[in-house]
C-alpha cells in the first residue's frame, strides 16, 4: 500500500469509525433487548427508546465534532496509546488481585457466598478508573 492509499483509507477511517462504533452499540442494545425478551418475555421498550436517544445524541455529538475540526492531527500519537494500553494492563491487575483478596478475606471469615453487589462495585469502579484515567492521560 503506498503512502497516498494509506492517507486515503486514514481520512476515510478517521471519519467513519465513530459512526460505526456507535451504530455497534445501537445494535448491542437491540440485541439486549431482544434476548432480555426471549428469556423474560417482556420486552423492554424503554431500553430501546434510551438507546435510541443516546445513539441519536452520540451522533449528533460526532457529526458537530467532525464538522468543527479543522486541522488533519490524529487525536492520539504512538505514545499515548501505549500509556492507555499501560493503564488497562495496570488496572486489570489490580482490579483482579484486589478481587481475589476480597475473595480470601470473604473466605477466612467463613462466607459460604458472597453477595453479587460487592462484585458489581469492584466491576464498576474498574471501569470508573479506567476511564478517568484515560481522560487523564490523553490530555497530558
């Protein structure tokens, strides 16, 4: 591929992919819906009506970013997605130790079971510090 292809696909790409990551989650969230319907049967419209509106929002949203931009800089460099690639590996590791020490101390104090809601805030702090710090880092 010569350097002329490779700038046409970047530019292309560039202003594409967020529309496509954005349409992948409208369909994640039919496809949620969908299957909340078959193994609940209700199907739960107000999920779709917020999804709805969110990918309506999220599009909006891009289409004035991409419209507003001027210059042809990429958002990230080399080296901050190395340091995001860093933070994920980092806060992956600790999630999970910090989770198997809870799960040692569940058990040294004699829980047969641990209720799910523990697990579900150790789950969203994750992504909690995952995205401050990607925030963080890319606007260093």
């Amino acid at each position: 591929m010569s350097v002329k292809e490779r700038d046409k696909w970047g530019a292309i790409l560039a202003k594409w992919v967020p529309f496509f990551i954005i349409t992948c989650t409208f369909l994640g969230i039919v496809l949620g819906s969908i299957l909340v319907y078959f193994f609940q049967g209700e199907f739960p419209y107000e999920v779709l009506a917020g999804g709805l509106v969110g990918t309506s929002i999220l599009v909006i949203f891009e289409a004035i970013r991409q419209k507003r931009k001027k210059d042809r800089l990429p958002e990230i460099d080399e080296r901050i997605a190395k340091n995001v690639s860093r933070l994920f590996a980092y806060a992956s590791h600790i999630s999970l130790a910090i989770l198997f020490i809870i799960l040692g101390i569940f058990t040294l104090l004699g829980y047969e079971s641990i209720p799910i809601y523990y697990l579900w805030i150790i789950f969203f702090s994750y992504i909690w510090v995952g995205a401050i710090g990607v925030f963080f880092i890319k606007r260093r």
